[in-house]
C-alpha cells in the first residue's frame, strides 16, 4: 500500500550511460496521482548530494493483439 506524499527510490542497476539515473522509483501525492522518481549522484566541494526529477507516471504500452488472417481464398 502507498501513503500519500510518499515515494521509494531504488539504485538504477540497469544504468549503462550517465546520462541515466542512478536512482528510480515512484510518488504518490496527497490527491493519489502516481508520479516517475529519478535520481542522480553528484559530488561537489559542497559535498555528496541528489539531483531529483519528478515526472507524471508513464504507463506501460498493452502487448499489441494478433491479426487474425481470414484463410479463405477464394477461387
């Protein structure tokens, strides 16, 4: 079950640029509205700290269904 305002960040082990984060997860605020987390590692003289993206929830594309062929020919 999800709380409102909360979310959950998970090291990204599928990261193969680094342009990809390093961190993903999900939110969900106080309205329930499910939202994409994204994280990245920086280091600076100031010290270790995350740079955050907050993005709406993309939802996974249904498997395409399978066309059926009318065998029938006709001669």
């Amino acid at each position: 079950m999800a709380y409102e305002n909360s979310g959950r960040l998970f090291r990204n082990e599928y990261k193969s640029k680094d342009s990809q984060p390093d961190w993903k997860g999900d939110f969900t605020d106080e309205s329930g509205k499910k939202w994409d987390l994204a994280a990245w590692t920086k280091n600076t003289g100031r010290g270790d700290w995350l740079s955050v993206k907050v993005s709406p929830k993309r939802k996974k594309p249904e498997p395409e269904k399978p066309v059926e062929l009318d065998d029938k020919i006709p001669f």
